[in-house]
C-alpha cells in the first residue's frame, strides 16, 4: 500500500475521538495513515509537540467533518494565538494554540507579526529553541 500524499492543501476530516470543532490556525496532528482514498484524519496537536498541519478551514465533527489543513513548514502560515506576540517570536503549542515560547523552549514557527490572545497572524516555520 502507498500512503496517501500531504500536498501544499490537504482535506482532512476530524478523528473520532474529536468532539469539538476545530478552528482556522489551530495545530494539528495526522492520526492514520491515510492511503488510496482514505481520509486524513486529524485531532489538535498535544501542548509541546510539534504540530505536522495547521487547520485554514474550520474542522466541524459534527457536521460534514471535512476542512482543510497545510503543511507546518509551509512558507507562512496563519496561526491562532494563545497569547500575546511580537515578531520574532518563536511559538511553541499550548492548548491547541501559538503561544510564545520561553527560554529553552523549542519553537516551531516565528511570528511574523504582532498580535494578542485569539489573533490570527503569519507565521513561518523555525524548529528553534528559544
């Protein structure tokens, strides 16, 4: 079997064990491994990891399922924040969201703009300890 290819937009579906929605800038992590026409199925990333997609469409489990995720290196992507940033700022995930990153944390994206609590902003990937 051939697993399925992570392209620059990927159709993702929430995994089962999701009950909440998931929203536009969150961090995602892949739970199969999708492979012909499968679904790529998808929960939020756990607070520290590293996240392998980021939701640009909302992720309804109790409506059609479906949304659409990128890549986390992707060239720049728009992120939810936990929190307030400046640019430069490395993010790290914390409760299903961007949140600046402390002295010897490991990043995984730099802020590409200011923003606070629940902003969207551009981001770029940065797989940097802080």
């Amino acid at each position: 079997m051939i697993a399925r290819r992570i392209g620059s937009l990927n159709v993702v579906k929430a995994d089962p064990a999701v009950a909440a929605a998931i929203n536009a800038g969150q961090p995602l992590q892949i739970t199969n491994i999708a492979t012909g026409s499968q679904d790529l199925l998808v929960k939020l990333c756990v607070d520290g990891a590293r996240p392998e997609l980021i939701a640009t469409q909302a992720v309804d489990p109790g409506g059609t399922g479906y949304g659409q995720a990128v890549p986390r290196n992707s060239p720049s992507s728009l992120v939810l924040l936990g929190g307030a940033v400046v640019a430069g700022d490395l993010l790290k995930v914390s409760s299903g969201k961007f949140v600046k990153c402390g002295v010897g944390d490991q990043g995984w994206l730099r802020a590409l703009q200011t923003g606070a609590a629940n902003d969207h902003v551009n981001a770029e990937p940065a797989d940097k300890v802080a």
